[in-house]
C-alpha cells in the first residue's frame, strides 16, 4: 500500500472518529427519550452540531476515502479505516480532560499493532471492476435483506446495547457497501462527469450512505460505545468481503505471510472489542461513562 493511500485512510478515518463523535453528543442532547427514526431525525436538524458532524462523515471523508481507494485496494483502505476508533479514544480524552487507561493504551497499540501485521503481511491486489449487473443486483438483495432483519431485531428488543448493537451492524453493512460503490465510482472519473452522474452506482451510494446515517442515528442514541464496533469493526468485513467476492481481489504472498496478516486481523478485532468498552469512547461521544473505570 503506498505511502499517499495510506495517509489519505487515515485522514479518512480521523474526520469519520470526528464526525461521528459530534453526532453522539447531538443525539445525547435530545433529551426525549422515546423517539423513533422521523421523531429524532426532527429534532437533530436543528443542531448545528449535529450538521457538522453530518458534513464531517459525509462529504469530507468521502472526498479522503475516494482519494485513497483510488491508489490503493479496497482491503488495504478499509483496514486503515479501523483506525477510526483509536481517534475516538483520543477525541474522548481531549474532549473531557480525562486521563487514558492503561488499559485503553494497550488496547490501541493491539489495534495498531495488528493493523501493521495486516498491512505489511497480506499485500492484497485486484483491479477487476467490470462487474455484472446480475452480481449488482445480488448484493443488493442481500444487503437489503440483512439490514431490514438487523432493524427488525433492533425495534423488537428490549435491552439497549443490543439495540445499538443491531443498529449499528446495519449502519457497518450500508457503509461497507458504500465503500465498494465508492471504488467502482472512482474507476469512472477518467469517463468524465457525465458517466458518474448517470452511474446506477452513484445512486445506490448515495441511497446506502443515507439509510446508515439513520441507522448510526438510532445505534448512537441506544449507546455509543455499544454501536461503534459493529460500525468500524463491519464496514471493512463487508467492504472486503465483497470486493474479494465481486472485484475478485486476492492476496499473494506465502502461507506465512498470510498466517500473520490472519494474526493481525485477530489483533484489530481484539482491540476494536476492549475500546469499544472503553468509558472515554463514551464520555467523548456525550454518552454517560460508566463508574469505577480502570486507571
């Protein structure tokens, strides 16, 4: 992965920690309680806050998103993006003036450390783009159908962290599938505007990202820190499954190589659990820390 796709992934994860820090603490500061999707939604449009953490998210990291995906493959991008959750933790320190665990400290050098196993082991390649439209329309049912299961189960249970859990795995689904129509809509820029514009993938990006803004809405408001592992943690699962399935990128390296990009695959994950517990994620996001938090 080159130096410049790498740097534009971690501007890219850095203002998505950001964005998505600024819309908790919008979400946290309705204060009723009982609100579905169009009641929230009404309210949070009158933020300020809240609009910027939208912009932030938004058109901002996509800009750094297509820059990076467009040198670099869509594993190796998406696998830097996980680093949004070190810049979560760091943003809850800075916000609140609080301290950092030592066990927080060790949880991001996991993260890190496996991210620079992954990266430097597995060296992923793949440039084949023309992809059937039948293959479009499969991944659309299924996404579909796996975002409105993951919605059903969210508005039946009773227990919030399970219903930030289910939003957020629906927000993680949308934005990993955003992520490989992003890619493809990066392979158009070369055909001019107009071929962008009169994409079906535009389209249906601009339908994903807007369905997992709702979806990071309803996840942040049942807990933030409950959301966010299925949202960084599954936007780079299904990004990268998808692109192995239909861009048919592969690795090339030896079974070692690839037995340590596994290892640090498993590293990420690790670490991705123990923040997501984290009080300063929560305190950071607007979300009440729970007591008693390691030092």
């Amino acid at each position: 992965m080159s130096l410049t796709a790498s740097v534009l992934a971690l501007l890219a994860a850095l203002t998505a920690a950001m964005g998505a820090v600024l819309q908790s603490r919008g979400v946290h500061a309705v204060k009723e309680g009982d609100l579905g999707a169009a009641g929230l939604l009404s309210r949070l449009v009158r933020m300020p806050l809240w609009w910027l953490g939208v912009a932030l998210t938004g058109p901002v990291v996509a800009v750094f998103h297509t820059a990076a995906l467009d040198r670099g493959t869509l594993i190796e991008v998406e696998a830097v993006m996980v680093s949004s959750l070190l810049f979560a933790l760091a943003l809850g320190a800075l916000i609140t003036h609080q301290s950092v665990s030592r066990r927080d400290w060790w949880s991001a050098v996991i993260v890190v450390v496996g991210l620079a196993l992954f990266l430097g082991s597995a060296d992923p390649y793949g440039d084949d783009y023309a992809v059937p439209v039948g293959q479009w329309v499969v991944v659309g049912v299924v996404v579909t159908a796996a975002v409105v299961l993951l919605g059903v189960a969210a508005r039946r249970s009773t227990r919030p962290n399970v219903r930030a859990a289910s939003w957020g795995t629906a927000a993680g689904v949308l934005l990993g599938t955003s992520a490989v129509l992003l890619k493809y809509v990066s392979t158009l820029f070369g055909d001019g505007l107009g071929a962008i514009v009169t994409s079906p993938a535009l389209w249906a990006l601009a339908a994903a990202e807007l369905v997992a803004l709702v979806c990071q809405q309803l996840a942040f408001r049942s807990g933030f820190a409950a959301a966010l592992a299925p949202i960084v943690g599954g936007n780079p699962l299904v990004a990268g499954l998808i692109g192995v399935i239909i861009y048919h990128e592969r690795f090339h390296r030896t079974p070692v190589d690839l037995a340590i990009a596994g290892t640090g695959l498993a590293l990420v994950g690790i670490g991705i659990a123990l923040l997501t517990i984290s009080p300063m994620v929560a305190v950071g996001s607007g979300e009440v820390a729970p007591a008693g938090a390691d030092d």
